[in-house]
C-alpha cells in the first residue's frame, strides 16, 4: 500500500491570507490561468501543456501557452526552431520587454505562443537579484490576460524560481502524474511546496486536477495507484486520464500538436476529452460546444 502524508492533502479552498505584494494593474477577466507542474522528469507536462492547449484553441477559446522551461521543448513541439535571438520569456521575465511583443501566432487557430529559450538556464540566478523575483511573470501577464479565456504554462521539472513564478501567476496548477510507484513519491513534496506557495504568494492558487498520464489499465499496479490516489485526491483527480499512445511521442518532430498530426488518435480524442473536462468543471460553454448544441437541436427540430 502506498501512503501519502494526510498533512499534505490539497485542501479543498485555499486560506484567504491577503496577498504580500499583489499588482494593482490587474484587470478583473474571466481569464484562466493554468499552471503544469510536477517536479519528476518526463511525467507529460509538456505533452499535456501543448495537446490541452491545442484542443482548447480547437473549441474555439483563444489560448496562450507559455513555455517556461529552459528545455524550449513546449517551443519546439509547435515547429519554432531553437533561436536564441528571438525574444522570449526569458527577456519577459527580466524586464526587456513586454508581454505582447513576445506573443507569437501557431498553426493552430486560435493558440498563440510566449517562446522559451535556453537563456532561460540563467534566469534562475539572475532572477534571485531582481526586484519583486517571484511575481515577474504574474505582473509582464497582467495587461494581456483578459484577452485569453485561457493561459497555460509549461514549467520545467524543478521547483525553481520558474515554476515559482508560473505558479504565482497561476489561478490554478494541473498535475500531470505517471501511474507508477514512484510517481507517488514526489507528491509530499510538491503538494507541501504548493501549500507554502499559496500561504506566502498567491492565496487564490488551487488545484485544477491531478492528471493520469501514459496511462495503461491493464496493469495492476495502475489500477492499485488509481485507487490511492483516488482516496487521496478525490475529485481532483481528472475522471479523464491520457492513454500511452505513439502519436502524442511522435507529433513534436513534427512540430504539430497531436490535434493536427493525427486528430483522430486515441491521444487526440483524450486532450480533447480533457479540455471538455476542464470546460465543464470551470461552467465554461466553448464556441464549439454551443455550435455543436444548436446543429443537434436543428437536427431535433427537422425531425
Ligand atoms: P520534462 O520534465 O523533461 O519537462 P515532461 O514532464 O514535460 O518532461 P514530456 O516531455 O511531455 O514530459 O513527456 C516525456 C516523454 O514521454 C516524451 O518523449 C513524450 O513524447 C512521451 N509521452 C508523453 N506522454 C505520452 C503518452 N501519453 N503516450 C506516449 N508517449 C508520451
Ligand atoms: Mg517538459
């Protein structure tokens, strides 16, 4: 049996602790901003960040997705070549730029792109020397967020000053989690570092949802994990879970979202499950799902 520390449980609202140092400029928008984090490696944080992304700018939702993790891999699976020279988040962060200069448009309709780049391995240290360090990102996105519904953002798998900033940003984080036993490990850890995230800089951060990634429920040990984290999470976890699926591996070399390389894989059909998921849970009703409601009333009507 695989336990967690009942201390570190998210809790269901977030103290209302006031805000340290929270900007003023901030318009109030129905805006969402997400957050996607997990400090292990390869648990599909970036997968999810560009395939969710994807298929919410599909829905018909303007949708900004940032990539904030040095490995520019959120960057590249959009078909941007690596370019050091091209401004980035990392010149948003240290204040050489602003926010819509940045912004750059995808292939995608209706999902637009904030680059990462490797200078962003500097940031960490550079950022320590900075005045207000921890709310960069919070502050460069508040003239731009009422223009997206939604804003995700891809963070790199340390709990550094990046995540940091993407989590002080952030309304909510979604977990993205493997169905293994180690997987389970880390989760103290990040849930205690999201705890101390939301006393000390952002009361209003809540958990989206834990997501089961690469999932396969053949195994027993998948199952087993289900259930735990079931009893731990309880509805934060996603009733959606993302099956282990070749085309979600193979789109990025494409530079193509899995919803454009291949729509009607099983990778595809989950991210889009996911963004109905999301959709729901937030009482958001897309472009999309009102066009598909009056096509199937006029349909009803005709009968
Ligand atoms: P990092 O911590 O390094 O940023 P990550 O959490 O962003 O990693 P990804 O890069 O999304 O993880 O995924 C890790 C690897 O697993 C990649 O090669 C990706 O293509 C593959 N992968 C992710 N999700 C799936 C899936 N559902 N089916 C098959 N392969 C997947
Ligand atoms: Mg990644």
């Amino acid at each position: 049996m695989i336990t967690i520390h009942p201390a570190n449980k998210p809790s269901a609202k977030p103290d209302p602790k006031p805000e340290a140092a929270a900007t003023s400029a901030e318009p109030a928008s129905p805006s969402k901003v997400i957050a996607v984090v997990n400090q292990k490696g390869g648990v599909g944080k970036t997968t999810t960040a560009i395939n969710l992304a994807a298929a919410l700018a599909l829905e018909g939702l303007s949708t900004l997705l940032i990539d904030c993790d040095p490995q520019a891999n959120t960057t590249g699976g959009l078909g941007f070549a690596r370019d050091e020279a091209r401004a980035s988040i990392y010149d948003l962060l240290m204040g050489h730029t602003t926010a819509d200069k940045v912004i750059l448009p995808t292939d995608v309709a209706n999902l637009s792109l904030i680059p990462g780049s490797k200078n962003l391995i500097g940031a960490n240290l550079e950022l320590v020397a900075q005045d207000r360090r921890e709310y960069r990102l919070r502050d460069a996105l508040a003239p731009i967020r009422a223009n997206y519904p939604f804003i995700l953002l891809d963070c790199p798998p340390a709990l550094d000053l990046l995540t940091l900033n993407s989590l002080v940003a952030a309304d909510g984080h979604l977990v993205p989690m493997q169905a293994e036993y180690f997987a389970l490990e880390g989760i103290s850890e990040l849930m205690s570092t999201l705890d101390r995230v939301t006393q000390s800089f952002n009361s209003t951060l809540a958990l989206e949802g834990v997501l089961l990634t690469m999932y396969d429920d053949r195994t027993n040990l998948s199952q087993q994990v289900t259930e735990n984290l079931k009893a731990f999470f309880d509805d934060k976890l996603l009733k959606t879970s993302i099956p282990r699926n070749v085309r979600l591996a193979e789109a990025p070399s494409h530079g193509k979202p899995v919803a454009l390389y291949d729509p009607k894989s099983r990778g595809a059909e989950a991210y889009r499950e996911l963004a109905l998921e999301l959709l729901t849970r937030n009482n958001i009703q897309s472009p999309e799902e009102k066009r598909r409601k009056a096509a199937s009333a006029a349909a009803a009507s005709s009968l």
